[in-house]
C-alpha cells in the first residue's frame, strides 16, 4: 500500500480478539475434554506422570519428555504452570489411574525366580548366625568345653604302627604296575599277560590293609584314613594299567579310533617314565596321562594362606565333632530300634551339626587341600568340583560334587560299558555299584561290620536320580530336585548313616567284651 508521495506504508499488525466466553463464566464439556487432552499431552503432564510413576513404584510409566519439550513448556507455554486450567499435576490427584497393567507379585510362583532374594538371603544369615550363636552358647553352658587334650594324638595311636607301615608300605605297588608297563611296552610280554598281572597287583594293593586293619586292634578314625588311601591308591592303579593299556593299543598295535587324535593328544601316547608315574601318584588327580598342564610358577604367599585356612577349618572340624557330633550320639538310641518320634528328633537334631561338618569338610579337604597339592606340583587343571549345591537333579549333583572320581567313573567304566555294547541304563547302575562297593570298604573295614548301610545309601541313588530327573522334565523352572537333594544327604541321609554305625560298632564292642 502506498501513500501519496509513493511511500510504502506498512499495515498494523492484526489483533487478536480472545474468543467471547460462553454465558455463565464455565467451560462447556466439548471444551473441557480438549482442554484436557491438550494439558495431558504437553511435556510437563508427561513429566508429572513419570514422577508420579517412579513414586507410586509403576516402572510401566511413561518416560521423562526430552530437553525440548521441557524448554518449550517453560518459555513457549506459560499458561500451563498456573490458572483454572492447569492440568499439568493432574498425575497427582485423585482422578489420575493408579493400576495401568496386570502385573504379579513378587513371590508368585511364575515371578518368583525373576526377582532377586539378595535381602532375603542376608536375612537367613543373620538368623543363622543368631540361632548357632545360642546353640553355641546354650552348648558350653551345658557340657562345657569338650576338646580333650588328646584329641590329635594320644597312647592309644601308638596301636596303629601296623597301619602306619601298611600305609608307606603301599608304593610297593604302583612300582609293581610300572614295571609289568615296561615289559609290556618292550614286548617281553604280551598284553594278556600284563593285564592279569595289573588284575593281580590292584587286587593284592586293596586287600592288604583290609587284612591288616582286622588283624590288628586299631582306632576307627586310623582304619578310616588307610582305607582312604588304599582306594584311592587302587583307582590311581587301574587308570595307570587301563590307560597304558589303551595307549598301546593305539600305537603299537596300529589299532584305528573314529577321530584322530590332535597334536595336543599326541603327545600324551608315550610309554611311562618313572617321573610319569611318581607325578601322577602324587597329584590331585584319579585320571592318568603322561603329561598335564602346568602353571609357571608356585604362588608362595598364597600357598601359606591356605595352608592357614587348612588348618583353621580341620580344627572347626573337630571342634564340631567333639563338641556338638559326639554328645548326641552317645545320648541316642539306636534308630531302628527306639520310637519313631525319638529317630526323627535324634535325626533332626543331628542334622545341624552334620550339615555344617559336610561343608567344612568339602572345603576343607576339595578346595583347600586338592588346591594345595595342585599348586605345589605346579598342577594347572583345578576344577575338583562345580557348583553343585545348584543340582536340579541328584544325577547333576553326582557329576559336579566330586570332579576327580567323577572323571575316573566317566573314563574307565561308564563309556567302556557303553562301547562294548551295554545300555546306558546298565552302564548307570555298574558306575553306582563299583562306587557303592568302594563307599562299604572305607566305612565298614574300619567299624569292623558288614551292614551294607553305605552300600544302600549309594544304590538308592538311582530311584532318587529318577525321580528327581521326572519333576525337572514336568516343571522346568522348580527347585523340587534341589530340595530333595538337600533333603536326602544333609537332613536325613548322612544323620541317619551315622546313628547307624555308631551304634552297630556299639553292639559290637559289647559282645566282644
């Protein structure tokens, strides 16, 4: 637009009229629902909504609006922070929506191992600690202190010479075993021959302190720790003979196998050295091999640590013993013979102690002392367990508890019964039976009884892998195998063994007097 002269003249800016109110100074109920939804949708409702679902514990909450939308709330809309319609803490009052979505609870079966127990489990140790510490108490007060001096050494273990020479008398045989190998390997003899004469020696080595613990009038606890030994100076013996039975096979008689060995297997199908055999009979280990992997050097600081642990736990192993053990056994009657009330508290009230025994010992004698061996001998493989008190299945706490046998069962009698043709089922039940034999001998040599309690307690673990393997397949997600585990070995199973041979050697004892 121009004026007279020709000069530009610019408009006025327009004016905005706000829109006439409706008559009687409210909202209508269109304008109200579009009032509402503009407020809910502007970023500061979005934030008011997620602050009140951080408080109110909804985790389903809308999330915090980005950096822009807060600062085109603050400047741009100044109408949303005051006035009659401010609806941006509409999140806080009462006509806001609590429940938005289903959700279950924490401890509902189908949520309960989604969440973590953390505090809970904290809550268990604290009562722990609280319970045993009255127990404790409660225990002094009443026996007082029952460590007797001669718990370690006393007059009565100068009987056990017999056993003490029968146990340093026991390489005899794994020299024997080398040299019927050396032989072998030259030729001088065949390999029928060399396997009835491992036959011999590793029958000879087993029933030699079975002799001599019944001949002579020893301790328990001594017959126990040479029985120990024996066994485990017998399964060395048959990995040794079948091994360098298998390595011939494969290099002498020229025997084909379905994967070819790799270079790393190669080197390991030698014939055995006197320094072989020495390492292998010392080593934390049941499997044998010409060579194991080793660590660089021995971690000396870390070596007298656990040589300091080694110590303190064997001495909470006989305090547990001596303290807590032996008291209620002594007071107990015999579990097959007394009240069926009277069995379950005896077992019940045995089943604490016992439980804390199992424990210490496993870390004791599985972590503390196999570690020790393994870092002394520079021994590189340390897997001697797995985490089996998370066993699902009895059959899965079987193959994590205790790795060495496992392995040993595994290698020399599981997958030789299955290549010769047996089921895998049968091939089960011989692994269990030739454990369940090895059990009897360690307990019941030295007790001096043949009841085949340690024998049953090992072949009733088949039912019990059964069972345990069908409510693992039928609820994936339950604890049911891990509660009856816990169950049949620590609250009823090892209480129980004990009560038993406590009081048969009893029995014994009085007769012979």
């Amino acid at each position: 637009m121009e004026d007279s002269n020709g000069a530009e003249i610019k408009a006025p800016p327009p004016v905005h009229r706000r829109p006439p109110r409706p008559r009687g100074g409210g909202f209508t109920p269109e304008g109200f629902v579009a009032a509402l939804r503009r407020r809910l949708s502007s970023g500061a409702a979005v934030a008011a909504r997620a602050s009140f679902a951080a408080d109110s514990g909804d985790e389903s909450g809308p999330p915090e609006p980005s950096s822009s939308h807060r600062r085109r709330d603050s400047s741009g809309d100044t109408s949303s922070t005051g006035g009659p319609g401010d609806f941006t803490a509409f999140s806080f009052r009462a006509a806001a929506p609590v429940h938005r979505k289903a959700k279950e609870s924490p401890l509902s079966s189908d949520a309960i191992f989604k969440q973590s127990h953390a505090g809970l489990f904290n809550l268990c140790i604290v009562v722990l600690v609280a319970v045993n510490g009255r127990l404790i108490i409660e225990n002094l007060m009443k026996y007082g202190l029952l460590i007797r001096a001669g718990f370690w050494f006393n007059s009565t273990s100068l009987r056990d010479w017999p056993l003490l020479m029968c146990c340093l008398s026991l390489p005899a045989f794994p020299l024997g075993a080398f040299s019927v190998e050396q032989l072998a390997f030259r030729n001088v003899i065949t390999d029928a021959v060399a396997t009835c004469l491992h036959i011999i020696l590793t029958t000879a080595e087993i029933v030699y302190p079975v002799l001599v613990i019944l001949m002579c009038d020893s301790a328990v606890v001594s017959g126990f720790l040479l029985m120990f030994i024996a066994c485990i100076v017998w399964l060395k013996l048959v990995s040794f003979a079948h091994t360098n039975h298998d390595i011939r096979q494969l290099t002498i008689s020229g025997k084909k196998v379905d994967n070819a060995p790799s270079t790393a297997d190669m080197d390991n199908l030698q014939a055995p050295t006197l320094g072989s055999l020495i390492y292998f009979m010392m080593a934390p280990t049941l499997c044998y091999q010409p060579s194991y992997p080793r660590t660089e050097n021995v971690r000396k600081g870390w070596l007298i640590r656990q040589i300091i642990l080694y110590l303190i736990f064997t001495g909470i192993q006989g305090f547990i013993i001596e303290q807590y053990i032996n008291p209620i056994v002594v007071n107990s009657q015999h579990p097959l013979k007394g009240g069926l009330l009277n069995a379950v508290e005896t077992v019940l009230r045995l089943s604490l102690p016992n439980v804390y025994l199992w424990l210490c010992m496993f870390y004791c004698f599985f972590h503390l002392w196999l570690n020790i061996l393994a870092e002394i001998l520079r021994f590189g493989d340390r897997e001697f367990y797995k985490d089996w008190w998370n066993a699902k299945t009895i059959d899965e706490y079987w193959r994590k508890w205790n790795m060495p046998v496992h392995k040993w069962i595994v290698r020399h009698i599981y997958f030789p019964c299955m290549r010769s043709g047996i089921s895998k089922e049968v091939a089960v039940f011989v692994s269990f039976f030739v454990s369940a034999v090895l059990h009897e001998l360690v307990v019941a040599v030295p007790c001096r009884i043949l009841k085949f309690w340690a024998f049953l307690g090992i072949m009733l673990q088949i039912p019990l892998i059964t069972l345990t393997s069908c409510l693992k397949s039928k609820f994936r997600d339950t604890m049911a195998g891990n509660m009856i585990f816990w169950f049949f070995f620590c609250i009823y199973g090892q209480p129980m063994c004990v009560l038993l041979y406590y009081h048969d050697v009893m029995n014994r004892i009085g007769k012979t007097e």
